[in-house]
C-alpha cells in the first residue's frame, strides 16, 4: 500500500521544506545587501557580491541537508535541482510583481547578464547544488 510519505514524496516533501529554508536564507541575504552591503560599495556591487553569497549559501545548506533530503540516485538530485529552479523563478516573477508590485520589466532585468547583471548563477547553482552535493558526500556512485 502506498503511504503518503514513501520513499518518493519523503523525498519532495524534503526537497520542499529545504527550498523555504533556502528561500528564508535569501530573503536575508537580501535584506544584508538593501541594509548594509549596497551602502557600502553601491548598487551594482551590492548585486555581485550578494548573488556571489546566496550561491555560497545555497551550496553550503544543501551540503548539510542532502544526506536528510535522500537522493538515491542522479536522476533525484536533478529533480530536485530542476524543482528548486521551478519554484524559485516562479517566486521571482510571480512574487516579485504581484506581491512587491515591481514591474515586469524590473524583474526581467536581473535576468540581463549583458548588463552586469549576475542573478542567474543564483539559478545555476540552486540546480547544480542538490547533485554536486550528493556527489560529493557520496551518496550514490558517478
């Protein structure tokens, strides 16, 4: 009989509750970087280096958390990388406009790399975090 916590939704359930952590993690992150970063060394800078350190965030709860999130294999890590982007972009846009009532055009621009702009390391390494994470604490093979 399937339960509503097997081995898969155990898995998601997990993945999910990691994903609020990491969501809570970046709204402080933000919050450094409006209150003290940004002051200091100005807009553009304050956007570097706090993507910079959300990415170092990002990597280092994940690598506390793999073990108890429970990839079995490469095809769970990326799921569970694939998801976070998910619901990470999703939060950005759909947050950012209909909650913080930013426009569109605004949250489209953290996107712009040919500007300077860096926020999609932030979402390289939400969806490498999960498998470079439990490769590294050997959590399966390759």
């Amino acid at each position: 009989m399937l339960t509503l916590f097997n081995g898969r939704s155990k898995l998601y359930f997990r993945s999910v509750g990691t994903w609020l952590l990491l969501a809570a993690a970046a709204n402080l992150n933000g919050i450094l970087r409006n209150s003290l970063i940004t002051p200091w060394i100005g807009e553009h800078g304050g956007h570097i280096v706090s993507t910079v350190l959300l990415c170092g965030i990002i990597i280092l709860l994940t690598m506390w958390l793999i073990k108890w999130i429970g990839p079995r294999d490469r095809k769970d890590a990326v799921a569970i990388g694939a998801l976070w982007v998910s619901m990470t972009a999703t939060f950005e846009f759909l947050a950012g406009h209909y909650l913080f009532g930013h426009p569109w055009s605004r949250i489209v621009a953290d996107y712009n790399i040919a500007a300077g702009r860096v926020w999609p390391l932030v979402l390289v390494a939400t969806f490498a975090a999960p498998l470079l994470s439990a490769r590294s604490r050997r959590l399966f093979p390759g």
